[in-house]
C-alpha cells in the first residue's frame, strides 16, 4: 500500500483572484519559447530583447540545431512574440524556429523544438503551430508529458480547421481558441472540449512583419492566453501546471454569473 505525506496547497482555494494571480507582475524571470517560424528582435512589439534561439531542421543526417540568431520571414511568430510582450514586458523570450522561410514544416521538427524548450529551463512554451501527423502526435505526447510533470506550461492553439492535429488535442497542454473579448485579461472556459479555453483572437492587432496589422485564428488567442500564464508564473513561480490551470477556470469569464472583464 502506497503511502502519502501530507501536502500544503498553494493555491487559496476559496479566493482566487486577479489580484491574487497577476497583479503587479511583470513577467519577470519567466523563459517564455516561441515554438513557430522565428522572432525579429527589431519589431517594436519585440523591443529588441530575445534571450535565446535556436533553429531546428531536417538534413539527410538527422536534425540539425543552430543557436545563432535568426529572423522570422513570415511574421507569425514575431506576433505570437509580441503579444505576449505586451501581456508580460518582462518575460525573457526565446525564439524556437520549427517552421521554415518558406513556411513549410515537419511534425517530427516541431517535436523537436518542443524538446529542445523543455530541456533548456523554459517556463512557458507558446505553440501556435501545430501537426495532423500520427506518428509526430506520439512524438508530442512524450515531450508535452514530461513537460507537464515538470510544471513547463505549454500553450498550444487549437486548429482553426474542423480536423484533429497536434500538440493543441494533448490533455498535458493548455489548449486554446479564438473568440471574441473585452481584452487580452478576458478569457473564457470553452463547454465544447477539446479546446480548453477560449481567448482573444478575434479581429485583433497584432505585430507583422515590420508593422502591424489585424488578424483572426487561435494562433493569436493561444499567445493572449501565454501571455496571462507568464504574469501568474513570474507572481507564484512555484504553481503546477495543474493548480494553473485552476486558477484560469476560476478566473475565465464565465466561471460564474459575475461580469468580471478585463482585469489588469
């Protein structure tokens, strides 16, 4: 028979807050991947200030990894990038690239980049890409697991499309859609599983290329929500992935009768 020590919440069960969760965080200390086609540290949503990269590809010889700094050729991950800077200014941003210039990419890679985030530290790893593949599924699955028992928060967009792919379908991650909201703190509880959570994605701005402009998909609500997740991690440091994500069904939108709205 299994036997069991006793174990101290850390989370306030009967109060959980705004307040409580991220109010005068930063996102200070928090590594934060961007698992998608690269950042450009010079967009002004970025602010210049990427703490790590790496690009990951396929050769004939297996996967090869490059550290040197990169550019984003399709903006989609400079957007994910910036509106998380914009929730969380202090985050430390890595750019992982798993999608290639011409924006074409590989399940298998896409795993990989995952794996590389986990094993350098991060804390938070937005994935707004994502694999119809099987056999990359299975891949994803190890890898988001031992993230998950590590307390490495992965966000991952649902697909915009009617059609299972991965990582976003994994129970591990913390799964999100696109939905209309009164702003980046409003996020909603989605009563249709798979998808978690709903988040703003909906007719938002966002950085691209070297501007901005406006857009709609769950790449971009997945990036809202990471954003959340970074300022409760650099406020309780030491919260699991499972208390985490307590703390956003008690603080979606519709947890309960109140108008609860944006909260900064």
């Amino acid at each position: 028979m299994s036997t069991f020590a006793t174990v101290t919440l850390a989370l306030p069960c009967r109060e959980i807050t705004p307040s409580w969760a991220w109010q005068g965080s930063t996102g200070e200390g928090v590594r934060v991947a961007v698992i998608d086609s690269g950042i450009n540290a010079t967009h002004r949503a970025v602010g210049g200030r990427i703490s790590g990269y790496v690009s990951i590809r396929r050769s004939p010889s297996g996967l090869v990894y490059d550290e040197q700094p990169h550019r984003d050729e399709i903006g989609h991950g400079t957007a994910c990038a910036g509106l998380i800077r914009s929730i969380a200014p202090e985050c430390e941003l890595y750019s992982v690239q798993v999608i290639d210039p011409t924006g074409v990419g590989d399940g298998g890679v896409l795993a990989a980049g995952l794996e590389w985030a986990v094993e350098h530290g991060m804390h938070v790893c937005n994935v707004s890409v994502g694999t119809p593949s099987v056999a990359a599924a299975a891949l994803l699955r190890d890898v988001a697991d031992r993230a998950y028992f590590r307390d490495i928060v992965v966000v991952a967009a649902a697909n915009n499309a009617p059609e299972p792919s991965f990582p976003w379908m994994l129970s591990s991650v913390v799964s999100v859609s696109a939905t209309s909201t009164a702003g980046p703190f409003s996020f909603y509880i989605n009563p249709r599983p798979p998808a978690e959570f709903a988040a703003a994605g909906c007719d938002v701005p966002i950085p691209w290329m070297e501007g901005w402009t406006t857009a709609t998909g769950s790449s971009f609500a997945a990036p809202h929500l990471a954003g959340v997740v970074t300022r409760i991690r650099s406020k309780h440091p030491h919260i699991s992935v499972a208390e985490l994500k307590v703390v956003l069904r008690a603080l979606a939108s519709n947890a309960n009768s109140q108008d609860v709205g944006p909260r900064r």
